[in-house]
C-alpha cells in the first residue's frame, strides 16, 4: 500500500464492474474514503452503497463529491470498459488528476506479495474461486479478488490478510500483463477478443508474454495441450502431470483421484458438475499444493465448495423442473454446459435460453454458436446484448437462429420468456449469457413454481 500512501482518495468510473467492485471494496477497508460511478443500479452497486461506498449514476462532472475534486489526493480507477469520451473521463484527465486502469492498480496491489492468479479465456473465475476456497479452509490468510461472487461467502472479495493474494488474471486489453505472479495458471488459450487481439495468434502470443513472467516453470500450470508453455499440465482423463483419474458420480456429486507428481490423492469430492469443473479443481488444486499447502487437507476442502455465482447455478431443482443458469458466453462455454447438463441430467429434453454478448464475438464465432446450441433439444435466442458495442450491420440473432440446426427454435424477447417456458415440454431449462439475462432467472423461477 506505500504506492498509496498520499492518496486519501478513490474515485472508480464503472464501479459496479465485478473487478471493480473488489477493489473499491478493499480501498475501503483499508482506509481510504471510496466512491464512483456506474451506469445502472444493480445488486452490487446496492451492496456497496450499504457498505458505505457512494455510488453515483450520472456521468456529468457536478455529481462528483467536492471531496473528490483534489487532484493531489484523489486516484481515479477505470475499467477499458469505459469509454475516454466518458464526461467523468473527461473531466479528470482535463484536471491532470492520476488516472489509472483497475488492472494497473491491481498489480500495484500485489507488487511485493505472494500472488496466486488464474488466467484463460474460460475457467479463470470458478478457478480462482476454488483456490481462494481452499487456501482460506486450510488457514491461510489470504487476499482474494475473485471475477465473480463466491457461494460460499456471498462476495467477490476475501480479507483475512496478506500471507498471499489470489487474482482472476483477465486477457482482455491485455490486463494480465500488469501482475507478477508468485504462481500462474492458464486454464484455455481459445480465441476471444478478437475485437482487441484482431486474431487468435496475437493472444496466444500475449499469453505465452504472461507465462513468461512465471520465474520458475514449475510454478506455472496449464492445460494439457496447449502449445509453447513451459510448466506442470493439468488433464482429466489424460496424460498430464496432475492426472484427474477414477472419475465417479455417486448422488449427483463427483468422487475422484488425482494423480501428482509426488503422491495419488484419492477419494475427492466435488460438486460442480462438468468435466471442465473438474479441470478447474485439479488446477486450484495443484497450485494450493505448490503454494506449500498439504495434498490431503487441500483435496478434503473441495466437497465444500459452493460455487460461483452465474456458473452453473441451480436455481429450482425437483421432479418437475429443473433451472439453470450460466455465464457461457462463447462456444466452448456453451459445449461445456451441454456436456454437464447431458452428464447429470441424463435422457432429459433440454431448452437452452441464450443471450448473445457482444456483435464482434457474435461475427467472429457465428458458425460456432450454431454448433454448439444446435446440441439443445429446444433453442430460444434473445437480441445480441451490446454492451460496450454499436451495432454491426448483419449481424443478428436472426442470422444465428438460421444457422442452428435444431428444429424447435425461436427468437423472443425477455418480456415473452415466461410464457415461453410455462408452455415448454422440457423439464431442464437452461439460461446463458454475460448479459443482463439474469434478471430474469426469478420470474422463470417462480413460473416453474407455479408462483407467477
């Protein structure tokens, strides 16, 4: 925190961001008077505001707090989701205040701590949960930023000290360059971003740069596969230095070995479901080992594991129905969904209720969207969800919905899904997106309840 020292001040512009939000939270408890700004009230932006952060929802330069408005004390975080032509962007680089991006400021953060992170185009989030889970379980007093909200502690942000710091080390605006991490996994390498990246070797290339800031390779952990990593590999059901072997579902949980370097850890419990969530609990897994933790103790903690929020969340669970919700929102998220949901729910009929995010990565993997929703039995497509995106001419949820293969398909809007569902064969509704997709989750909920 010495970086910090002559700031008394922090102003977030896009505080309601889920990494943002982690770090507002740990200014504010370490002293410093915190506020910011975002552009819709959510549940986070809630919470905050009743932990004492103040949250403002227009972008014009009056709402900020006088307090706020001295240039040698107060330090301004963004998020690269936030446009420069923002009036709050605009006003503090007018007045020559210290602007700084939330993944400059994270590894600022971490500089000089023992610093676990978790990279990949998908799994980093649940990972990264996992690990903070097993390291807080076995005593360790650990600082974590998680890149979603923890079941198990109902936050995104752990404080129990500082013996070591875990972080979602984000890709995106290549973000992850910023940490220096202590240990390092890279969970998948797929193309993504390729708004930023432009093509899928510039960010295997700008991963293969994050690598290389791992000292020493035997504290780098990747995927079995992946090409031009020097480190331990990870597989399920594979060759690899830590081998998931012996896989069973015994009462809708996995039971499990993992096979190490040094020792065959048998009998783990886990609940998640998904071969992939396998993945990122042996590589939590493998990383709390290597941090010094014992193998027995570290491997007896994931039968307690929660969840993350949005990542397979079981909403309603009974004879009847069955609501899920996730936050795939790229074709490899999507497959993986399908093979949890066919693995656990075995000879159900499946509809699958997707909200595309983004228009570039809906153009860059049109052909693989149709794929991988072309395995559901039943497919309901909402609009493209623009965030921080104009609209791209031809580019539509009308054209994927051509591309699927599915018979029983259909465009809608969130006002139609209730009814949509109430009329549907299928006993496993399944909801995907990085979207707003998730408000609706209650309504759907309490229609299969009958309640609505």
């Amino acid at each position: 925190m010495k970086a910090f020292n002559n700031i008394t001040h922090i102003y977030f512009i896009g505080i309601g961001g889920i990494g943002m939000s982690a770090l507002a939270r740990f200014f504010k408890l370490n002293g410093k008077v915190v506020a910011g700004y975002d552009k819709l009230e959510t549940e986070i932006t809630q919470k905050l505001q009743q932990e004492g952060i103040a949250v403002y929802f227009s972008n014009q330069s009056q709402e900020i707090p006088v307090s706020f408005q001295d240039n040698k004390k107060t330090l301004v975080v963004y998020t690269p989701a936030v446009s420069r032509e923002n009036p709050l962007f605009q006003f503090f680089n007018q007045k020559n205040f210290l602007i700084k991006k939330r993944a400059e400021v994270l590894g600022m953060i971490t500089s000089g701590i023992p610093t676990l992170a978790v990279a990949g185009t998908h799994g980093k989030t649940t990972t990264t949960a996992i690990l903070a889970h097993i390291l807080k379980q076995c005593g360790v007093k650990l600082t974590a930023f998680l890149g979603g909200i923890s079941e198990n502690y109902q936050t995104n942000f752990i404080a129990d000290g500082n013996e070591v710091i875990v972080v979602e080390a984000d890709e995106f605006d290549r973000s992850f360059l910023h940490l220096t991490p202590s240990i390092a996994a890279i969970t998948s390498m797929d193309a993504d971003h390729l708004d930023i990246y432009k093509d899928e070797k510039t960010l295997q290339e700008t991963f293969h740069a994050f690598a290389a800031k791992i000292a020493n390779e035997n504290h780098l952990f990747y995927k079995a596969g992946l090409q031009n990593i020097d480190g331990k590999t990870i597989g399920v059901e594979e060759r690899a230095d830590y081998a998931v072997k012996n896989i069973q579902v015994k009462n809708g949980r996995y039971n499990f070995n993992l096979e190490t370097p040094k020792k065959l850890i048998e009998n783990i419990v886990f609940s998640l479901p998904g071969r992939h969530n396998l993945f990122n609990a042996a590589t939590a897994l493998a990383m709390a080992i290597k941090f010094g933790l014992d193998e027995d103790k570290a491997g007896e903690t994931l039968a307690s594991f929660k969840g993350v929020d949005r990542r397979f969340t079981y909403h309603l669970r009974n004879e009847n129905h069955v609501l899920i919700e996730d936050y795939a929102h790229h074709p490899t998220e999507i497959n993986s969904v399908y093979q949890a949901v066919a693995e656990m729910h075995p000879h159900q009929e499946v509809l699958a209720i997707f909200q595309p995010h983004l228009f570039s990565r809906t153009k860059d993997f049109m052909n693989e969207f149709a794929a991988s929703l072309s395995k559901f039995n039943k497919v309901v497509l909402l609009d493209i969800y623009p965030a921080r995106e104009e609209a791209i001419p031809e580019v539509t949820s009308e054209v994927l919905l051509s591309l699927i293969s599915t018979e029983d398909k259909r465009l809608a809007q969130k006002s139609d899904l209730s009814e949509i569902v109430k009329k549907s064969s299928a006993k496993i509704i399944v909801m995907m997106g990085a979207g707003d997709i998730g408000v609706e989750v209650e309504s759907i909920k309490k229609v299969l309840q009958n309640e609505a």
